[in-house]
C-alpha cells in the first residue's frame, strides 16, 4: 500500500503538467463534476488526465486492482486534507512556493526542450503556464505540510520494531544482497591567491568587453563555466534570502543593467548583471568561473591527509572524529565519514557505491585505510580523498541485528500509514462528501 501510495502521489504532481482533458462527442464537452468536498470539486478530466499518466508509468504492468478507483481515493484524500489544512491555518512559505514553481518550471524545460517549444505547444509561455499551475502547486504544498504536521510525533520503539520484524515467517523477509560500511574524509585543495587573481583579472577582462557593448548573454554563453552558461547566463528570478549570501549581496548592490565586480561566492567568481528588482524577488545573468588547484595546492591537501591517516593507524585520534574535524564532504561528514542509506543505516548495498569507489575497495582488505589519492569531482573539480573499508557483509534474510535501521524505518513508515488512514477516516465524516453514483463501486464513502 505504500508504494502504491506514492506511485500515485507522483502520478498526480505530473498530472498538473498537462492540460485537462475534454471529452467530447459529436462537439459536445462531457467533462463533469464527480467528487465534492465540501466546497473543493474534482472533475472527470482530471481523474482521466492522471490515469493517462498512470497507464505510461512503468508500475502499470504490474499494478493489480482499479487504478481509477485508487486515482480518486487520492484525490478525495488530498482535498480533504488541503481543507483540514485551511482550517489549522496551515501557512505555506514564500520561499518554498518559489522554489517548486522553479524546480517544476525546470521539469517541464527538460521535457519539451525549450521555452519557443513549451510557446509553440501551447501558445502560452512558461511564465503563463506557471502562472496558472501556481495555485495547484501551493495546495500540493499544503496538503504535504497538514501531512507531516499530523505524522510528526509518529515514534516508534525497540518493542514495535521487534514486534513488526516478528510478524513475518523467515523466508518472507527481505533478501539484502552484499552490503558494505564505508567511509570516506574528502579534503578540498586551498586554491592559491595567485589562480584566484588569474580568474579575476579574466573575468574583468571580460566585464570590460561587455560594459563596451558586447551581449553579456553571448559573453557567458562562451565563457561562463556555470550550467546556465546555454541560457545566456540567466538564472531568472530568484527570492531574496534563497541564493549564495555574496551572490545576493552582489546583486542587490546594482541597478538594472549594471555589472558587477568579479564576487567570490561558495561557487568560484562571478560577474553578475541584475536584469530586474520585483518587489521580493530580483533576476540575475551571472558569468561563473572558479578557480583550479595547481599541483602544489593538491600536495598541500594531501600531506594534510597523509599525516591524519597515521595519527588514525596509530590511535591517536578515531576515523569518525577525523572526519568531523577535516572532511569537506558535507554529507558523509555528519555520519563520521559513513555514507549511509536513506534509510540511516551505515551499510551500503554494492548496487549503491560509485563504480570508481567499488573498484578500489575491491583491492582493499576489511579495516584498511587507502593512501590519499586526487579524483576527479564533476567535470572541472579535483579532491583528495581516503577511504576507509570498514566491513563488508555478505548477503543475507533482514534480521534485528544487522538491519535494525532499515526495520525502524518500515516500522515507523507503517505506523506513519495507519496514523494517516485513521486521521482521513475521521475527518472524511466531517467533510461533505459526494460522489458520482458510476465509482460507487470504489467503496470512498463508507456504506454507499
């Protein structure tokens, strides 16, 4: 049920991508009303427009029951949920809103491959679109934050953990293939003040060239070493509060059309031109170039590694503390340099594990700790990275020992399901429900 669940929650975030289908025959329109909560309705075009994306999802094949029916449970559910979530007062941050319509408006560029595509297709641009799906993916947001507020205080113990795993007969647990606990402390190159002078003067070269009437666009298409380098160096609009502290401060210091100052940012250097302030928001085109480490700064990191890996050999101080202390790999720092699953366990199935980082585990023995090695970190990166092959366990049935984080996650995700369902099943009596006689048989309204 709850991968059901979420497949279905996936299918109906696509679903507001595409335009509501009318059904017509002989000209007329048939779309009609067959859900009412309260004072939200759902339409038959929209339950069909979501179960079109539902038959092209890859779960189809093997989904087994009325997929229509569950599309409508959902449905109901959101609503009922989205007015539970008016009457708590349920308030959804600017700053999130802000950032879904730009992920989403992402989602759909990557889809049609343009905005002149997105234009040509539906004879709106994307700011239209987005303009319209705005108070869709704010009841998205909604019902999501009513979710998490009621299934906060949702806790599980060592007791019902045990308890669950007991539920299941020994050959209906999970089969875990091979699975490895490793750690890594990544240290990034300082980069000399003589490369970081090198990139200014560049970048100032280049601001001259724009200030004396070159296209700032073209200048970052060419020059730009950021991803937005093919759209002109655009970033578009962005909340204050939402982008690199320097970045803002940078931008927000010009006038429209003004170019700033190479600025350094968590991300290299910038020249930054403001394309427009509104109201909290502003939009930026920015030309990006950062750094590189020469080989003298790599050596400098990796002698700082190679003296932490004997203090670590010789017990002086622990790998974990090491890696809180010195790793710039930020998400395997706050597990002492583990990498871990989604689950919060430090063992890792191979399937997870960068090819480049399986290869050379695999020429380590358990409890070794590599020599510092250079590796390359995206496509103009360098760091110096050590491992730690702590362990490897062979395949294995779940049990409470090895596999108790991954159990407290189910267990807890089963809990989380049936808090839900109990908190709908309550709230579905509060609610004015009505449902079109032809999905009686979908069993929405209890007793209908």
């Amino acid at each position: 049920m709850k991968t059901t669940r979420f497949i279905i929650k996936a299918i109906l975030i696509l679903a507001i991508f595409i335009p509501a289908v009318s059904f017509a025959q002989e000209g007329q329109v048939v779309d009609k009303i067959i859900a009412k909560v309260d004072d939200k309705i759902i339409l038959k075009s929209e339950l069909e427009s979501a179960y079109i994306q539902f038959l092209t999802s890859p779960q189809a094949q093997s989904f087994q029951g009325d997929a229509k029916c569950v599309l409508l449970q959902s449905f109901v559910e959101s609503k009922v949920m989205l007015i539970m979530s008016e009457i708590d007062s349920v308030v959804v941050d600017d700053s999130r809103l802000d950032y879904e319509i730009r992920s989403r408006s992402q989602q759909i560029i990557q889809r049609f491959g343009s905005e002149d595509a997105i234009q040509q297709a539906y004879g709106k641009t994307l700011d239209q679109i987005m303009d319209e799906l705005k108070p869709s993916i704010e009841e998205q947001i909604r019902v999501e934050q009513q979710e998490n507020n009621i299934l906060a205080d949702v806790k599980v113990t060592p007791k019902e953990v045990r308890k669950f795993y007991n539920r299941f007969p020994t050959d209906s647990l999970p089969l875990y293939s091979m699975e490895y606990e490793i750690g890594v402390i990544v240290k990034e190159p300082d980069v000399s003040e003589a490369e970081k002078e090198r990139v200014r003067e560049k970048l100032l070269a280049i601001r001259e060239r724009a200030i004396n009437g070159e296209s700032f666009e073209i200048l970052a298409t060419f020059n730009s070493e950021g991803p937005s380098a093919r759209d002109g160096g655009n970033l578009g609009f962005a909340s204050r509060g939402t982008m690199d502290p320097a970045y803002e401060a940078g931008a927000l210091g010009l006038k429209p059309g003004e170019i700033s100052m190479p600025v350094e940012s968590a991300f290299g250097f910038h020249l930054i031109q403001l394309v427009e302030k509104r109201g909290n928001e502003y939009s930026t085109r920015h030309i990006l170039m950062t750094p590189k480490p020469n080989e003298d700064d790599l050596k400098k990191a990796s002698d700082i590694l190679i003296d932490l890996r004997n203090k670590i050999l010789t017990d002086s101080i622990s790998f974990e503390q090491a890696a809180q202390l010195v790793s710039d790999d930020e998400s395997t720092k706050v597990n002492g340099g583990f990498y871990a699953d989604q689950f919060g366990s430090l063992r890792i199935p191979a399937s997870s594990l960068e090819p480049e980082l399986f290869f050379e585990i695999d020429k380590m023995k358990e409890g070794d700790i590599s020599d510092p090695q250079v590796i390359q970190v995206g496509s103009d990166k360098q760091v110096v990275r050590i491992i730690y092959y702590k362990k490897k366990l062979p395949p294995h049935r779940a049990n409470l020992t090895d596999d108790y984080e991954k159990l407290k996650a189910a267990t807890t995700q089963m809990k989380k399901s049936l808090k839900r369902a109990e908190y709908l099943e309550e709230k579905m009596q509060e609610v004015y429900l009505e449902i079109d006689p032809v999905f009686n048989r979908c069993g929405i309204i209890k007793n209908q």
